[in-house]
C-alpha cells in the first residue's frame, strides 16, 4: 500500500467517524473577522483595525455592516486577507458584521461585539482624579482644549488674555507632528518657517541599507486616557507639520519599543511630553538615537510614568489604549519590547504578570518587582535611623556613630566614607543617601510638593484647589484601597511583631541590650489622620509622625508602639495586581543592572533576585523567562541595552532562546566575568557563590536582617507566641535571657514575633 492510498483510507475514515456524530468536525470554507489593535472588549476612541480571513481572494468582495447599517471601511490587503480601519464606532457595545460571497454563490459571514470606550478613559481603572492638573502648556503642546463650561477641571484662556474660556476635564489636545534632527549630541527641532526645504549644518546622517540619509525623527504628539503620548520614527524626508496619520517615507523596521518612565509620583497631574519643548531625559538622549537608528519605533506616555503616578491598572489601561492607538495609525508591529529603569521596569514585570500579550519582551533595568512592596522595607528606614540618631545624641562614643555598622540591622550598605546629604560630611546609608527624601512623599498625607501651588497659581486654578488632597500612595489609588469617613485611604505599612537586628544577634554582632532597645525605641508610624507636614530640616527623619516612647529604653518602661496595617488594603494590593507575586512572567525579560551599591543609591542590586526568587516560589517555569545582567557602572547604557535588543530580537525571531540568553556580569571594561545559569548561585539558593556572586556583591534589607526572605512579599507577618519563639531555634542556643528580658520582651511583642516560616497574613488564598 503506498502513502497516497493510505492517506485516502484515513481520510474517508475520519468522514465517516465524523458522519457518525464524532467530536471531529468536517472543515467548512468560511471567513474570520478578528480586530488586531486590542480585545473586542477593550475597543477606545471609536474605531479599530480589524481583519477579515477567508478561503480565497478577498478584496473588494466584502460587506461590512455596523450596528445593522452599511459602511464600507478602507480594506487593503492581499490573497485570502484584508485589513482597514472601522470607525464609527458607538460608545458601549457596537455589532461588526462582515459578509463575503464566494464563487459558488455561498455567503459566508462572521460577525464581533465590539467594546468601545472614549479616548479620555476610563476603560477598567475606575473614577478619573480629581483635580487633575493638565501639562501640555509645558510641553510646547498649546493648551488643552475645553470640553465643559461647568467649572470642571483646567482653566483655559484666551491666547495673551485673562478672558476664561471653558474648563478642560480630560486634558485633551489635538494630535500634532514636529520633525526632529540629530546633531550628534541631542535632537532639535527644524525651523518650520524654513519649510525644512534647507538642511540646518549641524544635521548628521545615518546609513540605512547602505544608504546615507539625514538622521531626521518624525514625531506624533496627542493625549489618550488624559495623558500625553508621543510617537517617534526615523523619517529622512521630513515633511511639512500636518494630520497624525504615518506619511510615507517612515523608516520602520516594524518592531515597537514602548518606554517606560521611572520616578515617584502621586498623581493629581497629566505630566510632561518626551520629546516636545526639550522633553528629553539624559538616560532618552542616549538611547534615543541607538534606538531609532535602528528602525524602531518608540512610543510612550506620561501615564506610563511612575513619577507622574503609580496606579499600575492606570498604567496598564493607558498603554493599552496607547498601544491600541499606534496600531490603528501604523499598523500592527512584528513585536514590542518594553525599555525602562527604576519604576519603568516595574512598569514592565506587572503588565507581564497581569496583562500577557501588552508586550513581547522587557528589558527593566534598575529594577524593582513592584512599589507596594518596596514599600514595605523603604518605610523601616526612617524609624531606625530616627533611632541611631537619638543614641548618638544620647552617647557620642555609641558604636552607632560608625555609620558602616547600621548595615548590620538594616540590611542596605552603608558606608563611612560616602557624603551624608543631610550633614553634607563623610557617613550614609542606602536608607538616607538612597531613601531620605523619598519616603515622606510616598507615606506622608501632609506632604505636598511645593510644585502643584505653583501650577495652581500659574494656571489660574483656586487657591483651594488641593486642600482635601490626601499626599500619600494609598490615596493615589482610592478607588482601589477606599477610604474612611475623613477621606484617608487605609495603608498597608505594617511593622507588629518584626525583630529588627535579629540576624545580627544570632551572628554575634550585637548584644542582648542593644537588641531589645532597638526593637522597644523604633515604634512605628503614627495613623494617617495625625501626621503633619514633613519639616525636612528640622525633622529629617520625620519623627514627629512616628509612634515614639520617652521611657523606651528602661526595660520596666512602655515600649514606642507599633503600627497594624490595614488587612483589607494588603488584599486590595494583590487582587488589583499591585504586587508582582511571581505567579506568571509572560515574555522573556534580560534583566540589566549597574551596580551601584558602593554610592548607597536606592536601585540596590537584591531587587532583581527578589523577582527571581518570587518567580522560583511561584512558577519555576516561569523563571527562564527572566535572566539577569549586571555590569559596573563605567559601561554605556546604549551598549548593554543593544546588546539586550539583539538578544531579545533574535529569541522573538525564533520562538527559541539564543545561548546569550543568560545570567552573566561584566567588569568595567565591557568584558564578561562569567555567563551561565549559576553564576548567581548563592543569592537564592544554597549553592556556593557563583563568580558573579561573588563580583557584585548582594546586601539585604531590615525585614531579611529581621527574619524574612529575599522575596520581600509579606505585609504582615504571622505571629506566635514568645514562648514558642524560645522553644523553637529563634535565638540562638546559647543566649540565655533573663525574667527580666523575657518580661521587658513580651512587652514590646505582646502580640508575639514574626514566624517568616508562614506566609504573608495579609495575602488572599486565591491570589
């Protein structure tokens, strides 16, 4: 029997399983609408790139149907695919119907739901902010437009007078396009009088498929979601200011980078665009040329600026529609590779875990795994160096003056050599040189920063505008962490039952006596309803919002409280996707990190293995979607992140991971010191050092230095009882506490010790 009748006997037979009411089904010819610029669900700004497949040629064979009534959307296509734009799309739900009737007279059809929101959100993240402070006057964007005459939002006045236009609720502007040149050291803007006909002298070229051409970018600036985006593409033949549709000449290799901002922020404003007005950061000016020199496009926004504001479902919801947008204008990128530092690579991890599919690949660098679990060893610093610096001025020969030591409790480098921003004199820690001016902003209600007056004032706003604003990250997301009757939002800061300095008591390095003053004077901070203003000056450490004690240090006197955190918000945290719990990395993602731990700056170098270990806990598989890169400080960035794009793009060519996909770590000259899959061994597992383990060495945090992991995932730990604390190993074996110890510890724990052993208590069963 040869192949040909046995491919025929199995045929039939299937036909005839099939006759008899098999699952297998026999394939019909029909045809396939499907939208490309997002989820049906998730449809915004009226209209979407949809495709129609079917069995043979389609193009100008296809009815199309909206809602029952007839359109004809621009279809282009070739072969048995189109593609085009529908529009017109009503907000809510809109039927998308497509007809196609083939030869033998045979209509074939399929039809969608699509979900269309409005282009000034929301979609998912809940009620918008108010009030909301828009930026596009800043960015050389012109005003926004008004959309309200009910006193709604941003001021608008008439160009060069005081005369009150309307009020503008969304922050919306009309699209516009700049063209940018390279000059070899920064980007500028053309003349536009000069109608770009005459090329300035400072203009550089760049080679494309062998060809010299003028470096000229082709910039698109708008608002979606109320924050500003702009789009940028290599474009030589820069053309006259016009529509935000692609003209031709764009120089595309079809690949997207979408890039992420970093910083600290809580909310209230739109933010700044990248390029317009000298929009540029010193990290973009690098890279920005690499990058477009290359083909890529380069997309972001200011909602996708963790500066500008940290609800990660805003984040997620504005780059999707973003996203959305540049698809409907561009047309659909072979792939899209997440770029961004510090919280632009937190900006990354959670889309991976939370919304698969938003990018392909990531390259986060100076990464964190989220912000709300930063926050938790980040809110520690303040009550132990408040606690370091009154027994200095308790007792100028306290080994607590030899600034290098207060490494040994909270975890983070510390150096005596490094200069202390607060003294301005030789002496720091990562908790001061790293976190000293962070903290209040992001846990203090009273904390605003002078900047949002000066808009008010600038933008004609009242002078009452922000007086109920509550300053802190939890009222940044109210609408996910609620409120109480006095409109604070409930936290997750919590410290009850944590041991700081325990690891250093079990190794020797303090005493029994200076163990229990610490964890009797370092309290915890005070409800959101007391805090006051936070006087940088005269308070540093902002003491007077902590829960403090005069008789803390007798041990017969009343132990600084601690702070409980609210149970509810902790879940609120998980559920909302605000905690990158590991459970899924859904794209390969190359780590990269300069090692900045001998400047005590805040990027320390253990955030990328708590990711690691996260993911090891949660979904081993996972892990190998992540490897991690570290390199001395002197390496360019441009450098290491073109070599992560080649790596990146050869892995998303091939659907394989290329050797280069690897952990490994460089010397300051660019050569590697070792690649491999255990070169970090010793971080996460108990292996002996790897040799970049050894390079590039690893601190903690006070929670590790206290008894948790490197993880960093609990809120609230799981306590026990003080007597099973003795029992059980907790201390070390020889240390014998006295009745008065015991008593002056059950004290300062009366709702026992953290046992790291259980997980966070704080966590629903289902996340």
């Amino acid at each position: 029997m040869n192949h040909s009748k046995r491919w025929s006997v199995g045929a039939l037979a299937a036909i005839a399983i099939a006759g008899c009411g098999s699952a297998i089904p026999i394939q019909k010819p029909g045809i396939a609408l499907r939208v490309l610029s997002s989820e049906p669900a998730w449809v915004s700004g009226g209209d979407a790139r949809v495709e129609v497949s079917g069995p043979a040629a389609l193009q100008g064979k296809l009815a199309f149907r909206l809602n029952g009534r007839r359109i004809e959307p621009p279809m282009a296509g070739s072969g048995n695919r189109a593609e085009g734009i529908v529009s017109g799309l009503a907000e809510g739900d809109n039927r998308l119907e497509v007809t196609y009737v083939d030869a033998h007279g045979r209509a074939l059809s399929d039809a969608l739901v699509l979900t269309n929101h409005p282009l000034t959100g929301p979609m998912f993240s809940g009620r918008q902010q108010m009030p909301f402070v828009c930026r596009s006057e800043e960015s050389g964007l012109g005003q926004p437009l008004v959309d309200n005459q009910e006193g709604i939002g941003h001021p608008v006045f008439e160009a060069g007078s005081k005369r009150l236009l309307g009020y503008s609720r969304y922050c919306g502007i009309k699209p516009q396009v700049q063209y940018f040149y390279y000059t070899g050291d920064a980007f500028k803007p053309f003349d536009p009088a000069s109608a770009y006909a005459t090329p300035p002298p400072d203009l550089k070229t760049i080679t494309v498929d062998g060809a010299s051409v003028p470096f000229v970018v082709r910039v698109e600036g708008g608002s979606i979601n109320r924050f500003l985006y702009t789009i940028a593409m290599l474009a030589p033949f820069a053309q006259a200011p016009g529509a935000a549709q692609a003209p031709d000449g764009l120089l595309w290799n079809r690949a997207l980078v979408y890039w992420m901002r970093g910083g600290a922020g809580i909310g209230h404003q739109q933010g700044t665009a990248m390029w317009f007005n000298d929009g540029l950061w010193s990290a973009e000016r690098q890279l920005m040329p690499m990058l477009l020199g290359r083909g890529y496009a380069v997309i972001t926004t200011s909602g996708n600026e963790s500066g500008v504001q940290l609800n990660m479902r805003l984040s997620e919801e504005t780059a999707m529609m973003t996203k959305e947008h540049f698809i409907e204008a561009y047309g659909v990128p072979r792939h899209t590779i997440g770029i961004g530092a510090s919280g632009g690579a937190l900006q990354q991890y959670l889309p991976a875990q939370n919304r698969p599919g938003l990018l392909d690949a990531g390259i986060p660098i100076q990464s964190y795994p989220d912000m709300i679990t930063q926050s938790i060893p980040i809110s520690d610093c303040p009550l132990l160096e408040q606690y370091f610096a009154d027994e200095v001025a308790l007792n100028p020969a306290s080994p607590w003056t030899v600034w290098s030591r207060r490494a040994l409790v909270e975890g983070m480098n510390a150096s005596d050599t490094v200069i202390n921003p607060i003294t301005k004199t030789p002496g720091s820690t990562e908790c001061i040189t790293g976190w000293w001016e962070t903290v209040p902003t992001v846990i203090n209600p009273a904390f605003k920063d002078p900047e949002y007056d000066e808009a008010a004032r600038r933008y004609g706003y009242p002078a009452d505008v922000f007086a109920d604003v509550k300053w802190t990250h939890w009222n940044d997301l109210a609408n996910i962490y609620g409120t109480d009757e006095r409109s604070f939002a409930p936290t997750t800061i919590d410290n009850v039952g944590v041991q700081y300095g325990l690891g250093a008591l079990a190794r020797g390095q303090i005493g029994k006596d200076e163990f229990l003053r610490i964890n009797a004077c370092v309290g915890g901070w005070k409800s959101q309803a007391q805090f006051v203003a936070w006087d940088r000056a005269a308070d540093p450490f902002d003491a007077r919002n902590m829960r403090r004690s005069a008789t803390c240090r007798d041990p017969h006197g009343t132990p600084a409280p601690r702070h409980e955190g609210d149970i509810q918000a902790m879940r609120a945290a998980y559920v909302s996707g605000h905690v990158f719990t590991g459970r899924r990395l859904a794209f390969p993602a190359i780590d990269l990190r300069p090692y900045l731990e001998p400047v005590l700056d805040m990027h320390n170098a253990r955030q990328s293995f708590s990711i690691r270990a996260r993911l090891l806990d949660a979904n081993p598989a996972a892990a190998r979607n992540q490897v991690i890169w570290f390199n001395a400080p002197q390496v360019p960035m441009t450098t290491l992140v073109g070599d992560a794009l080649t790596v990146l793009e050869r892995y998303l060519g091939t659907g394989v991971a290329p050797a280069e996909f690897t952990d490994r770590c460089i010397d300051a000259s660019g050569a590697v010191i070792a690649a491999g899959a255990h070169v970090w061994d010793g971080i996460v597992n108990r292996r002996p050092p790897g040799a970049c383990t050894r390079a590039f060495p690893i601190y903690s945090s006070p929670r590790m230095e206290a008894g948790e992991s490197i993880k960093g995932l609990i809120f609230k730990c799981t306590t026990k009882p003080l007597a099973a604390a003795f029992r059980d190993g907790t201390y070390p074996p020889h240390m014998v506490f006295t009745a008065e110890e015991k008593a002056w510890l059950q004290r300062i724990f009366p709702q026992g010790v953290c046992d790291y052993r259980l997980p966070d208590h704080g966590r629903p069963a289902n996340v």
